[in-house]
C-alpha cells in the first residue's frame, strides 16, 4: 500500500513537471521561478493538486491576454477542477491542446487521452473531450486569417483574428457568429466530442474491453473529422491515422498490464484465487468504479459471501487506504449500512477529503431512501456462491479428506449456505474425518451441524431491490442465479 501511494506521487510529480515544460515551451505561461516549484510539489501532497494549481495560474495568464482567450481562461478551470480526481486525463488534455499546432504530437497525445479517458466517469469524460474541441476551435480561430477554414487536432474551424486591436467583446463575439453559429458548427463538433467520450467510459464499464471503448470514440472522432473536411475541401493528413492506431494500442497494453492481476506488498498475485472466479464480476466492477473515483458506491449481497473481504482486497491492489466506518483513509467502509438512520453521516465523510464511500448492506431495499438522496447511481451486487463456486470451495478446503463424488455431494446439498458457512462446513467435515467418522456420515454429520445461512426472503428483498434500483448494478451476469 505504501509503494502505491509513493508510485502515485512519483507518477503525479512527473506528469505536472512534463505540464509545466509543456505550458511554458508551447503555452507561454507566464510563472515566476520562485512559485514553480512550490506549485510542482504541490503533487506531493495530492497527486492532482500540482495540474490543478498549474491549469489556475495558466487560465490567469489568458484573462490577461484578453480576446477569446476569456473563453479558453474559463474552459481551462473545468480540467483545473477534474485533476483533483482525474490527473492524468487532465495532463493529457491541456498538453492536446496546446501542441495542436504540431500534427503528430497532437495525434500522439489526443490518443492517449482517448485511451485513458474511458476510466473516468461519463460526465467527466465528455466533458473533456467536448471542451477540447472548443479549445482547439479557438486556436484555429486566433492562427488563420479571417474567413479561412482549417483543420487541427481533428476539428474544423474558421479564422477570423484580423483585427489584433479589436476589443475582447468584439473579438469573442466574432469567434461565436463564425463557428459557433456559422458552417463549421463547433457546437456540432462539441456534441460528437461529448457523445464520444460518454460512449468510452459506458462501453468500458458494460463490457470491460478498453480495446471496443477506444475504437467507438476514435471511429466517431474521425467520421467527424472526415464529414466537416470534405465539407471545405480539406485534405486530411496521415498524421490523422496515428491516433486510432495509437489509442488502441494503449488500451490493449492497459489490458495486458492490468488485467486480473493486483500488486500486494511489491508483489504481483492472481485477483482472485480460483475458488471465488464466482465473484470476479464483482471484483471488476468494484475494482473500475473505484479506480473511475465514484464517490459513493453500494455493495450489497447476503452476509458472509465476502463484500468485506472484496472491498479490502481491491484497496490493497489500488493502493488505497481503507477504514472502517471512520475517516482516516482514501475509501471509507460503512458496515451495515442498512442501520443507517440517515445519509448525514455519509455526508459528513465526503466533507473529510474522503475518495469514496462504500456502503456494505446485506439488505438494501432498507437504506433505498437514502440512497436516492444522495443520488447514488453504482452498486455491486456480490451473489451468494453458485453450484461450481461450491465445487471448488469444496475441493479446495476438502483436499485428500473426502473422495470426488462426495465433495460434489456436499456441493449440492448446500444451496443455501453462504462463503463463512462452506468454510465453516469444510471444518467439520475434516474434524470429524480426523476422529475416524466415515467419510460419507462425515459428510451428513456435519450438514446436520452447520445449517444454511441464506434466506429465501434475504434474496427476494435483493431481487426486488434489483428491479426496482434506479442506477447502475454491476456484478454479477445472472444475478439470482444459484
């Protein structure tokens, strides 16, 4: 966990150095030296407050610059804001931005920051992405001369920067009659910006494949690109077929990095071991919401079926400290969430610079209130093991003591029985082996003495909160299914 969070600094200091060459070599930011490297420390304390305090001072040095450059001031706040949770995609957009003018870096660069924009949440994504191309329509705006139509970082846009003693009104005014409301149609550009960054975070979520979420926004970015180009007669360059190529790349080896595996005291380990594959759904979707940095999140199923258990494993493969029911880490557990009386103390953590909430609860539908007011939109359903799950839980704890076809007995016979009460079955069965009881009375025996956990009512209350739950529930392929 400590060789996360100094990885995480390391990375964070790095990538705010890279934004501070990049600002000042291709931006003109304008910084004394003395407040440099104060403000690049800053990622040493939180990794996204140097991005954050270099995007403040940079929107500062275009209010100065007057113009159009108002507007770019403004849309530079909205990533100054987003760094404090997503870093990285901030770095990356304003580094697109201000390199537009250079073909293949951009493309390079706009690549990346398609690749990585799929682990933000939906909002976020297309946020970034539609303001990029408002950004870069600016650009365009200042660089060509007034009534000439021309490409960059694939958007179309018209010049119009004739007069430099123009005042700023005028000048910004001029901008939002020629592209905004005029044939380039900014606007409609924005949308499809907006449209493909949504459509990367959702596909990354609902299939997992980082690979599908980067080629359905970089095919809409280019459809785009390609429509409004052949509308002005504007010859693409091969610089444009870099950031496709590019950005599934780097999707394809965020997959091949991190794909089930986790890093547990320097150490590199399976996700989950093959007895809980039952719950790798789980692992996932709670592993990506927590990385994308949802505030509140809800993991529910019936008790001792190891949410518990799941929520701290995948902190530890994140690098994230983890509390209990107090502040004190970057993720805050609340247990038994459903004895909640009201989502104030849930407000309460979030005022503490907590990253996320978790809200473990084995019944739901009795904290539905509170989570409609807080409008929480992710949940994680960690279902009760199925037949095979039992199987391998069986084999695996039962190991040289009980014959195959018993094993797959025991498995059949245990419906009902939660993760804490398999193991607990697993004991029995062993003890009594170990006391000379045959392996067949052993089997019974120990059925008679370990009863089923689960309810059927505890899992049709869930199914009901299942149906009638207005977010998002991941998890699980057949959620019901035992």
């Amino acid at each position: 966990m400590q060789r996360g969070f100094l990885l995480e600094r390391a990375g964070s200091l790095t990538a705010t150095s890279a934004l501070y060459a990049a600002l000042t070599y291709f931006g003109g930011l304008s910084m004394a030296a003395e407040f440099a490297l104060p403000t690049l420390c800053l990622s040493l304390v939180h990794p996204g407050l140097g991005p954050a305090g270099l995007l403040a001072i940079y929107a500062y040095n275009l209010i100065e610059r007057g113009g159009v450059n108002l507007i770019k001031a403004i849309l530079f706040l909205l990533p100054a804001g987003l760094s404090l949770r997503y870093w990285v995609q901030s770095t990356l957009w304003t580094i697109a931005i201000i390199t537009a003018p250079v073909s293949l870096l951009n493309a390079v660069i706009l690549a990346l920051l398609v690749a990585t924009i799929q682990n933000c949440t939906a909002g976020s994504a297309a946020t970034l992405l539609a303001t990029y191309a408002i950004c870069v329509s600016l650009e365009l705006y200042m660089l060509l001369p007034a009534g000439v139509v021309g490409s960059m970082g694939l958007v179309v846009s018209m010049g119009g920067y004739a007069d430099a003693l123009a005042r700023s009104s005028e000048i910004a005014g001029d901008w939002i009659f020629t592209n905004l409301l005029g044939p380039p149609s900014v606007i409609a550009q924005a949308v499809v910006y907006a449209a493909s960054g949504t459509a990367a975070s959702k596909l990354k979520e609902t299939t997992g494949k980082a690979w599908m979420a980067s080629l359905a926004s970089t095919f809409m970015l280019l459809i785009s690109f390609l429509v409004f180009s052949k509308k002005f007669n504007i010859y693409p360059t091969i610089h444009v077929l870099a950031t496709p190529l590019i950005c599934i790349i780097t999707s394809l080896l965020f997959k091949f990095k991190f794909t089930n595996s986790k890093v547990i005291n320097g150490t590199r380990e399976p996700a989950l071991s093959r007895e809980f594959e039952y719950v790798a759904n789980a692992w996932r979707a709670l592993s990506e919401n927590l990385r994308r940095g949802e505030r509140i999140i809800l993991v529910f199923g019936p008790s001792g079926c190891g949410k518990t258990h799941l929520v701290s494993s995948i902190c530890k493969a994140q690098g994230l400290t983890l509390s209990i029911n107090e502040p004190g880490g970057k993720v805050v557990l609340l247990e038994r969430a459903e004895q909640l009386r009201s989502a104030k103390p849930i407000c309460e953590l979030l005022t503490h610079g907590v990253r996320s909430v978790i809200l473990e609860c084995r019944d739901p539908a009795r904290i539905a209130e509170h989570l409609k007011e807080l409008k929480v939109l992710r949940a994680v359903y960690v279902p009760p093991p199925d037949t095979d799950a039992r199987l391998m839980i069986l084999r695996k704890k039962l190991e040289n003591v009980l014959p195959g076809y018993l094993v797959e007995l025991a498995a059949s016979l245990t419906e009902m029985y939660s993760v804490r009460a398999l193991l607990e079955l697993a004991r029995c069965i062993r003890e009594l082996s170990i006391n000379g009881v045959e392996p067949q009375e052993a089997v019974m025996e120990a059925l008679n003495l370990v009863k089923p956990d689960i309810q059927p009512s505890e899992l049709a209350s869930i199914e009901k909160f299942i149906v009638n739950f207005e977010g998002i529930i991941t998890g699980f392929a057949n959620p019901l299914q035992r």
